[in-house]
C-alpha cells in the first residue's frame, strides 16, 4: 500500500530540527511519532516522496547494518545514492569534513548521512551547511539511528518503555550505542542500569551500575554491547573466555533471566565473547529483529527529514 504524503503519517513533534544528531534533542512525543511512522511501513504503508531526491552516505568507519540498511531504506523509497568512497576521495589529499560536504551540498545533493571517528564531529557543520545530516556514528559519542530502531524493537515487545527495567551491559566506555539508549530510555520513563567491568564504565553518565548476575535477574530487556576492540589502546586484561565468564551473558545466566525478558545486542557480535554462541539467535533474542527494524527506522527518518525537512 503506498500512502500519499501527509496521509496518515505524522506530522512530527516540533518541527525544528533539520539534522538527526543526538538522542538528547529529542523530545518523547517526537521519539514516539518516529516509532509510530516506522511501525506502519513495517506494515507496508511505505510513504510517497514528492520528488526525486538524492542522499549521499559517507562512511569514514567501517560499517555493515547501518550503511547497507540506509541503502535499502533509500531503495525503498526511491532515493538515489551517490557513491562516496572515502579511500577514494579529495578527503585522502587533505579535504576538510565541511568542505566536503559544502562540495557535496552544492553538487545538489539533497541530505547526507555521516559516520566518523571524531566525537561530535557534527559541532562543525550543523550550522554551516543547508542540507540534513543524520549522524551514523560519532567516535564514542552517539549513535542516534541505532536507538531508535532498539526502542522500535523494544516498543513491539512491551508495547510501552514506563517502568521497564533495562540493563545495558558491556563495554560501556567505548559504546555510543550505550550513550543514545540510555539518554533516550530514560526520558521515556525506563529504569536504566549499566553493567561493566571497573575500567569500562563511565561515570560521565548517571545510571547506577550492576552485576552481571543482578542483570539478568532483574532486566526486562538486556541489552548486551560489543567489546570494541579496536578503540582500546592495548589488549583486555582477560582472555575472551575469562571476559565470558566474567562479564559476558553465559548460557548459565540466561536461564535466570525472567520468562518475559529479552536479549538485544546493536551487532556486530563477538560469539562467545559478549554472548554465548549459542544465545545470539535463541528465542528471547530480538539481534536479527533489530536489524530488519532498521531498515524502517531508516525509512521512517529519511522521510522525515526529507519531506517535512525537520525531524
Ligand atoms: N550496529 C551497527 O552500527 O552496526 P554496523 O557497525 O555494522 O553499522
């Protein structure tokens, strides 16, 4: 079913803000109108664009869910992509971020999507350049579109996120995942734990921390992170198997995990790691769900952005 612009859709919860930054800009009424948007064209109710328009993605870090489900969310709705290759552009002879971008802007280019290595590198083009930019990745600062597709998934299970219990557990350091989940469930009136081994945890953020073994008798929703290797100076202090033991979710643990609880995980995953092999695709995991969430997600903000031009 394709539905006219302005149909059914919403119109959005304050339409101010022309990029998608930080999970901290957003309002619960505009978090629950993305939400609503990407559970209709889960259900097919794919909007219609006004006219052509054209995306650029730029991926300075590596990438397989987010780059590749921005790619089908533009098939689906019929935005054409230009083909930015890092390694293969003006950026390699020295090119700023802004200039290029401004390169890309005055190319024609109608909104650009941007992971990148730098925390908030954002800061130096949000009010210098007149096209949306939807931040894909910001060193270990945000990653905005990752959480709300997790509070999508989250939302189909429960149906609400007052008084839920979620533990984020893992590398919390290092995980801008982390970071936009736990501002964002906690504005919409979730319990947020943290659980993490001492030189991982932040103290930046207010969340009261836990024990594995409390994790996974007290959460509604675990949501497990990646050890993110390659932003750690030097090796862990633990082989993968002691991790395991120590901090992972263990085929053990999870049978004292509540009959209602479910396993979440942003991917990529270190199997055996983070997570038992064996849990990655049990019942209780929502990892793959996630993903093909993403995609709707996607869909429901580019769409947002560009044909209402705010979010
Ligand atoms: N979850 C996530 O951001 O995965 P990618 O790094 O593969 O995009």
């Amino acid at each position: 079913m394709i539905l006219q612009p302005n149909e059914v859709l919403h119109q959005g919860a304050g339409l101010t803000m022309n990029h998608l930054l930080s999970m901290k800009d957003l309002n619960p009424e505009t978090i629950n109108s993305l939400i609503e948007e990407a559970e209709l064209i889960s259900k097919g109710k794919v909007p219609e664009l006004r006219k052509k328009f054209t995306a650029a993605y730029l991926f300075f870090e590596p990438s397989t869910r987010t780059k590749m489900s921005f790619e089908m969310a533009a098939h689906r709705l019929g935005i054409s992509l230009l083909n930015f290759v890092p390694e293969h552009s003006s950026s390699t002879k020295g090119e700023s971020l802004y200039d290029t971008v401004k390169t890309l802007e005055a190319i024609g280019t109608d909104l650009v999507v941007i992971r990148h290595s730098e925390d908030a590198y954002y800061q130096d083009l949000k009010d210098r350049i007149s096209i949306p930019l939807i931040n894909a990745g910001d060193g270990k600062g945000e990653h905005p579109t990752q959480s709300l597709l997790d509070l999508l998934t989250i939302h189909q299970e429960f149906g609400k996120f007052n008084k839920l219990n979620i533990v984020i557990a893992g590398d919390i350091f290092h995980s801008r995942v982390a970071r936009s989940n736990a501002y964002a469930l906690s504005k919409l009136g979730a319990n947020v734990y943290l659980s993490a081994p001492d030189i991982w945890q932040d103290d930046s953020l207010p969340y009261d921390y836990v024990s594995m073994d409390e994790a996974v008798e007290m959460s509604d929703v675990l949501m497990m992170l990646r050890v993110q290797h390659e932003r750690h100076g030097s090796e862990m202090d633990w082989t993968k198997e002691e991790y395991h033991q120590m901090y992972g979710l263990t085929l053990e643990r999870e049978k004292r995990m509540k009959d209602t609880s479910i396993i979440m995980h942003p991917a990529p995953v270190n199997r055996g790691v983070e997570i038992a092999d064996e849990l990655v695709e049990c019942e209780r995991s929502r990892i793959f769900k996630q993903i093909s969430n993403g995609v709707f997600m996607r869909m429901a903000i580019l769409y947002r952005l560009l044909e209402k031009g705010a979010i």
